[in-house]
C-alpha cells in the first residue's frame, strides 16, 4: 500500500476483487483492511474508483467519501456488504455521478430512495433477490 501513496496524482484506480469466485467464497475473504481504505483515501485526485467484488462496508465508504471530493465513478457490483445502509452513505458522496451497485444487496426500495435524494445519479443496479416466500 505504500506504492498508492507516491501516486498521488492518480485519478483512475481499479481493486476489483476476482470475478471467477461465488459469493460465499467472497464472504468468507473478510473485509477490505483498514490500511487499504486509508491509502485509497490518501489519492485525493481519484475521479474513478472500482471496487467491485470485495467486502467493502458502508463505514469504509464513509472514510472514502469524508477524503475523496473528486470521486465521480464508484464501482461496488457484486460486493456483498453493500446494503440500504450503504446507499445513505453513497446518498452524502456528493461528488458522485456515476454508481454502479449491481448484484449487490441493496432492495429496489433503497434504489428508488437514491433516486429520489441523487436524481442527478446514474444509477447501474439489480438483479434483486426476491423475498423468500412467506409460508
């Protein structure tokens, strides 16, 4: 991590996680270290940030969006701490134009709130897990 701290100058970075995993392989890899979070938010210039497929957390994103100012493009598909409680953070980014939260578990009901506070937001989200029947 301490190679993203001499690119501060950066404004495009991708830390995808590997897409060839299910989503219990991904669950069981933890969560995104502190450390990383704090070298992201070090790169003050970032205007495109992927992150898909990891186990980035709605407090993590907090610390990204309390440094990042120039962020424009956020990339979170398929990570699977990624809920209604996160879009609150991301609804406070508001440097962010583009949001791409596919296969996540956010519910069209906290895309359509999203919607209503962001309309300027571009907005890439579903397939949504329907509810389990009720027996």
């Amino acid at each position: 991590m301490a190679v993203l701290r001499l690119l501060n100058t950066l404004d495009y970075l991708d830390l995808s996680g590997p897409r060839g995993v299910t989503r219990n392989q991904r669950a069981e890899s933890g969560a995104v270290p502190e450390a990383v979070v704090r070298a992201i938010s070090e790169l003050r210039e970032l205007r495109t940030l992927k992150l898909g497929h990891n186990q980035i957390s709605a407090e993590e994103l907090r610390t990204l969006a309390a440094s990042l100012s120039k962020l424009e493009k956020l990339g979170l598909e398929a990570c699977s701490r990624i809920d209604d409680q996160a879009l609150k953070v991301l609804a406070e980014w508001k440097s962010l134009k583009y949001l791409d939260i596919e296969e996540t578990k956010v519910t069209p009901d906290g895309v359509q709130s999203l919607k209503k506070q962001r309309p300027e937001l571009v907005i890439l989200s579903g397939p949504f897990v329907p509810d389990a029947p009720k027996t």
